[in-house]
C-alpha cells in the first residue's frame, strides 16, 4: 500500500513539473500529413516587422452550417500559428449581424465596404433556415485597414471542396494581407500608352486593385519618335510594363525601347489581341462580322523570347454566355446564349498564379505557340480538349448560336493562351542594326520574366453608368469571373522577391465524413455506438455477478 502511494506522489509530482515548465518553454508541434500549420518562412517574415498591435477581426461567429464552422476553426488554428510568430498578432471572431438594430441597414453597410455575403443552410432539430454571413476578416495596423476573402467559390464546386479550397488559400491570403498593411516601400508599375491600348476606364478596378501593392504611372511611348533616350529613362524608373490591348503597330524604335527595358531587368505583362474582332461589330442587321488579323509588328520581338501568337481564334465548347435581346420595346427579353468565341477557362492548379481560382473569361483570344530556346516557358492557361482553331479571315455570325457546332469536330484543344517566360534575355536586336542610338545598349540580359496572353480584354472591366464595376464580374448574366485574381497573382509573381506568392502552391487536405456512407451505415453506427456500450455494461454485470456469487457463494 505504502509503494502505491509513493507512485501516485511521483506521479503527481511529475504532472507539476511538466506544467511548471511549459511556463517557460513554449513550442508547437504540427502533426498534421500535410503540415497545414506549418507556416512558410514567408509567410512568417510577413508579420516580423510589427512592433504594434495587429488586430485581425474576423467576421465568422453565430449559427453557422458545418462547412463554414470547419471554415471557422482552420482560420483560428492558422492565426494561432501568426500570432505564436508574433504576439502583436491579436484576433477575434465577432457576428456583424449580432446585435444590430437594423440587420439590412448593416448588410447594405457591409456589402458597401465591399464584402460580399454568402447564403449558408443551416439545419437545427430538423429545421432548415437561411441564413447570410461575411466569410471576411479586416486586418487593422493603425489607421490602415485590409480586408481579406475567406471563402473561396469555385464553379461546380461541393461543399466540402469549397472549404478545401478555402482553407488552402488561408495562409497566403493572411500573409498577403499582412505585408501589404506594412509596405514601406511600393514597386512601380507603368501602364502603357500610345499604341490604341485600352483606356483608363476599363482598366479602372484592376488599378484600383493593385494600388495597395504598387505605385502606378503612365508612360507614353509616342515619344520614342523625338527623345528615345529620355523615354527608355522614364520607363527604366518602372519595375514592371503593363501593355494592355495595344490595336497599333509598334515602330522598330518603340519596339527597341522596349527591349533595352527588358533586358535591363523591367518585367512586362503583355495583353494582346491578335485578331481585330469585337462583339459589338455583330450586333448590325447581318448579325455578322468580319474578324480580321492585327499586325502589332512584334512577331520577331516575341519570337526572340520563344512563343508566337497566332491570328486565329479558339472556338471552345466550355464557353461562356453573352446576352441577347429578343421582342421589341416594353415586351424585349434578355436571354444568355452560349458564345463559343468566348472560353471559360479552368485553372491548371499548377503554379502559383493560377492555383486555386475560380473560371477565367477570356474573349476572342488566339492560341501561342512555344518555341525552343534557352528560356523556360510555363503554360498558365489554356483551352479545352474541346476546342478548336479558325483561322482569319474568318466570317463571325451570331448565327451559330442557332446551329450549335457538333462535338466530333473539336478533337485539337488544349491550345495555350497565357504563357509565363522566364531566364536570362538577351536583346531581340542581338546582332542587328539598331533603328535608334541608345546608350549603353544592352545585348545579353539578366534573370527575368515576362507573361503573354492571347487575349487583351481579360483586364477588362464592365461599366455601368460611366462608373466602373469589378473586373471579373459580367453585369449581363450576373456571373463572377476570376481574372482579377488572376492578373493580380500574376502581377505579384512577377514583382515578388519575397517568395509569398509561393505559399499558394501549398496543398491542403481537410477530411470530411461521406455523405453517402453516413446515409447507407447509420443504422450500423448508431447500433455500435450505442448498442454495444450497453451490451458491454450487461455482459460486465452479470460477469460480475457470476463472479461474486462463486467467491461468496457456501
């Protein structure tokens, strides 16, 4: 007896210690498959430099349906992890509906912030409600606020697979947020001008968008012509180009300009269309256009680097719809109809600047051709199996939505539209006489990167009522798109020295039970699960029983 109280002292002893000393020593252990708590080195860099509170406010409390408690949780368990990196990282969870006099004054409130609310199903004693919540969180540094989309929506995209992809993004989306409230010093963008590129309006939200990353400016490259020097200076002040829908031909000397920026180290971003087709030229009383090919005279400029755009078009089964009105005055309707010129793009889930995002529209783009040389290129959209290309000139009719194309004829899909080009550049006029004197001309380049895409209008934005809506959203099918996201991952991949982008190549697996099986073996567990424990405590009496009836029994 005297030995077993030794023992349970020696116990008791021991769990003080262990307490004693978790006091002092504090470590975390992720014991997870695929380390989902494991901050990249990034990642934890972001919030390394914060010497004042952080307050993160996260908007998911209250009644919520299961996808989004597990939402919930995964968004604790990853500020858990920042704020173990920095203890000025302080969050709470609060219910912006909770409390409110006035819930649909506070939701037009909130949606005028920007946030976008989402309908949850929520099922309590076999009651099914709707309810709204703000899958958002605001991360607050002083008198800067950012927020931060908790949710990420996918097109066909389950429950379960919804919160997948939103857990996935949690790290990089928290981490974004975190450097961004903390930029002390913005890299520039200059957007290009000169050669018919889109006009401010429509690159409007996109700007908008970026502005928190960058400082934006303005180059105009028609001044080449006078002073090709000075312009070739103004741009070199830029870290990156931005050449949006350019529908006039460079000049050699433009062209050149441009170069000696890349191979000094500017990156660029290129959106080009190389077929002159819009949808507003259908809408006549043929119903029909004329879709041309667009000299931009940079075929020998982009073959330097090791692509070629094409002037056809991608006729592609998975498409997107367009409107058309159909009766005449009070009695017209709107209809969306299927537009094969017109792609819904899927990510290829296989970089970081086209992981994890929702469907991109693309409009009348042409397909790139990859060409072998030193320089790596990385495909980061393409068609589908289903598609195929026309060649231009080529006769466009609103008519095919009235005779939809037959399937067997798109057997050669798969058509690359946006191509990453990345390594060491060397002049595209290597050896050839130069049409401007530059200084200090620059033949073989360092490390850098550029992005072509096959289609201008993917920076795009709507307008209505001469303001600017969101890039990415169509106001006629009320439909959301992710080239926003896209261009702006784009932008930073381009721009980044820190490694973060990379953070959303990090793959994330949370489990959830089947659906299915609960519905088959529910019976089965509930048997187990109740049924068995009492037939264990049976067994166990009478066993005890028996037991006590042959000690005692005589």
């Amino acid at each position: 007896m005297k030995k077993t109280f030794v023992t349970i002292g020696m116990a008791f002893l021991l769990v003080i210690l262990v307490n004693v000393l978790s006091g002092f020593v504090y470590t975390r252990f992720d014991l997870t498959e695929d380390h989902r708590y494991t901050l990249s080195d990034a990642a934890i860099a972001s919030v390394s430099e914060f010497e004042r509170p952080v307050i993160v406010d996260v908007l998911l409390a209250g009644n919520l349906s299961p996808e989004f408690v597990k939402l919930r949780t995964e968004t604790l368990q990853i500020l858990e992890e920042f704020a173990s990196q920095n203890p000025n990282i302080k969050f709470t969870f609060v219910n912006p509906l909770e409390n409110t006099a006035d819930v649909n004054q506070t939701i037009t409130e909130l949606q005028g912030l920007g946030l976008t609310p989402a309908q949850v199903t929520v099922e309590d004693n076999s009651k099914v409600s709707q309810d709204i919540v703000f899958p958002w969180a605001m991360v607050n540094y002083g008198n800067n606020t950012v927020k931060v989309p908790l949710l990420k929506n996918t097109l066909g995209a389950t429950p379960e697979e919804r919160v997948n992809n939103s857990v996935q993004h949690l790290e990089y989306a928290f981490a974004d947020a975190f450097s961004k409230i903390n930029i002390k010093t913005k890299k520039q963008v200059a957007v290009l001008k000169g050669n018919g590129e889109l006009e401010d309006i429509f690159l409007a939200d996109f700007l908008t968008a970026i502005r928190d990353y960058y400082n934006i400016g303005a180059i105009t490259m028609d001044s080449v012509a006078t002073n090709p020097q000075k312009t070739l200076n103004q741009l070199k002040e830029y870290d990156l180009a931005l050449i949006a829908k350019p529908t006039e031909a460079f000049s050699d000397a433009e062209k050149y300009v441009l170069d000696q920026f890349i191979v000094s180290g500017g990156k660029s971003l290129w959106l080009m269309d190389k077929v002159n087709m819009e949808l507003d030229s259908l809408f006549n009383e043929q119903g029909s256009a004329l879709a041309l090919p667009r000299d931009l005279n940079l075929n020998d400029f982009f073959f330097k680097y090791g692509i070629r755009i094409n002037s056809d078009l991608v006729n592609d089964m998975y498409f997107t719809q367009i409107v058309l009105a159909t009766g005449e005055g009070n009695a017209s309707q709107y209809d969306p109809v299927p537009w094969y010129y017109h792609p819904m793009v899927f990510s290829r889930n296989d970089h970081p600047i086209n992981n994890n995002l929702e469907a991109i529209r693309l409009q009348f783009a042409s397909s790139i051709d990859t060409l072998s040389n030193e320089n790596k290129k990385t495909v980061l959209l393409q068609s589908s199996p289903l598609s195929r290309l026309e060649g231009t000139p080529q006769q466009i009719s609103l008519g095919i939505i009235n005779n939809p194309p037959k399937k067997e004829n798109y057997t050669d899909g798969d058509k690359a539209l946006a191509v990453l080009v990345e390594g060491e550049f060397n002049s595209a006029f290597e050896n050839r006489v130069k049409p401007v004197q530059l200084q200090n001309p620059i033949e073989k380049g360092k490390f850098n990167k550029m992005l072509v895409v096959s289609d201008g209008d993917i920076i795009k934005n709507q307008v209505r009522k001469g303001r600017p809506l969101e890039l990415g959203y169509d106001k006629w099918t009320n439909n959301y798109y992710g080239n926003k996201e896209f261009l702006i991952n784009a932008v930073n991949y381009l721009l980044d020295e820190k490694g973060l982008i990379n953070i959303r190549n990090k793959k994330v697996a949370v489990p959830f039970l089947d659906p299915q099986k609960i519905a088959v073996q529910k019976s089965k567990w509930q048997l187990m699960n109740i049924g068995l424990p009492l037939i264990l405590i049976l067994l166990f009496g009478l066993g005890f029983a028996y037991f006590r009836r042959r000690k005692y029994a005589g």
